[in-house]
C-alpha cells in the first residue's frame, strides 16, 4: 500500500527557507510542502510565469511566499537572489539546492563540450556558488541548514548520463567538505540522491530514449518512481530542528534502489 499523504507538523515553523529549481518537479513540491510546514519560502527558478503561479497558490493556502529569478549558470544571478532573500527576510534558515539540468542522454565518448560545460556550470558550479552565498547570511544569523540535491546516479556508474553522474558525485563531496567546514558555525549541510522520480526531467528522458521509465521500476524494490513530494518531505526533516545532529549525510531516497 503506498501513503503518499504527510499531515503538515510545523516542522518547518517560523524558518526562512531558499528554494533552487522551485518552478517544477521536486522544487515545485518542496515549495508548497515547506510553506504548508511553517516555512516563509523564497522561490528560486528561471520560470518566472511558473514562479509566479506557484507563489499565488501558496499565499491563497495561507503561506508566506515569494519568487526571485535565478540563472544557475550565472554566479552573479545566484548572488543577487540570496542577496533578494536578506532584503526581503533579513536572514536565512534553509536553502534548498535543488535546481539541476539533464546532459543529452547517451555514452561518454559521445556527449558534447557543451554538455560537460553546461553540467560543470549549473550542476556543480552553480551549487558551490550558492552554497557559500547561503553560508554567509546564515553565518550573520547564528546558523542554519543546506540540503542539496544530488542524484542515486551519483553513487556507481552512470553510463547513460556520463557528465551529470559525475557533476553529482562532485556534489556530494562538496557536501560532505562543506558540512565538516561549517560545523563549527552553526551550519549543518546534507544531500539527498533521489532514484527515479516522476518529474519533467524522467519525461525528458523517456522521450529520449524510450524504455527508460520501465527499466527504473523492475529495478526499484519498491516497484515504482518516487512521487516529487515523496522526496521534498525528506529535505524538509533535514532542514528542520529535528535533525539537529544530521550533517555530512548523504541520505538516498530510490525505493532502495541504492541498495
């Protein structure tokens, strides 16, 4: 029997919490599980019509909600969207990283200069940036707490998308450097590798190379793809108090995929 529903707990109370890749997907879900947890959330994307949207659903369900663009590519994007969140909050409690973009699927020997740019970029690059960005606000609030979003294709080999399992294996090591370095300030930092997850990037990938959906589910014990909210409710234990001695960890969340 799959229970999918999650009773909101106040898990997320008075935090001021960042959102990366919140117009769609796990973001989408992260921002309306965070508010509906207490959270005042600071939506971050390219998709400003979708952002737009999502804030105005959050706010008539009675949350505190905003949006900023952001370009992961583009460091001084990132900067000025945690430089939006001061402005606005005058602190920062949780970020989570979870903006990303997909390679074009297919071997290594045959993915493009582009793509190995575009995941350096945005998938590590761009993580570093907001990492340290969102470190230094939290450091001028006496603390807080960073979730990134990795990838299960992060942990062995990842044939079929050969650049972005390794911009994600380089994730969680900047995880695990950052979680020891900032330790003693207060700042706990932790990454989830979701498995398979029914989200627009699956849908990409499917229309890509056909078969794919299928092969994830006969290889998931739990038979089936993670629903996006499934995910957004295991960063937001990690973000809340409740997790108060969790740092460094690299938490999966595959149906045991992983295993």
């Amino acid at each position: 029997m799959v229970m999918t529903n999650h009773s909101p707990i106040g898990l997320l109370t008075g935090k001021v919490v960042l959102i990366t890749g919140a117009s769609r997907g796990i973001g989408a879900a992260a921002a309306r599980l965070f508010a509906r947890e207490g959270a005042a959330v600071v939506l971050a994307a390219r998709g400003t019509d979708a952002l737009t949207q999502l804030v105005a659903e959050i706010r008539a369900d009675g949350g505190v909600a905003d949006a900023v663009t952001v370009d992961l590519a583009d460091r001084t994007s990132i900067r000025a969207a945690i430089e939006h969140v001061e402005e606005r909050h005058g602190r920062l409690d949780g970020a989570f990283n979870n903006g990303a973009t997909i390679q074009q699927p297919g071997p290594l020997d045959t993915t493009s200069d582009e793509d190995i740019e575009q995941q350096f970029e945005v998938n590590f690059r761009g993580h570093w940036t907001a990492m340290t960005a969102e470190a230094e606000l939290m450091r001028r609030g006496g603390g807080g707490a960073i979730v990134n979003t990795s990838s299960i294709g992060s942990r062995r080999a990842n044939p079929a998308l050969p650049a972005y399992g390794a911009m994600k294996r380089a994730l969680n090591s900047i995880t695990e450097s950052a979680a020891v370095s900032w330790a003693p300030q207060g700042i706990r930092v932790n990454g989830i590798t979701p498995g398979g997850t029914a989200t627009e990037m699956i849908d990409a990938w499917e229309a890509a190379t056909p078969g794919v959906v299928e092969r994830i589910n006969a290889s998931t014990p739990l038979g089936r793809m993670a629903e996006p909210r499934e995910v957004a409710v295991v960063a937001a234990w990690l973000l809340s108090d409740r997790a108060s001695m969790v740092t460094g960890a690299i938490v999966p969340v595959d149906g045991g995929a992983g295993a």
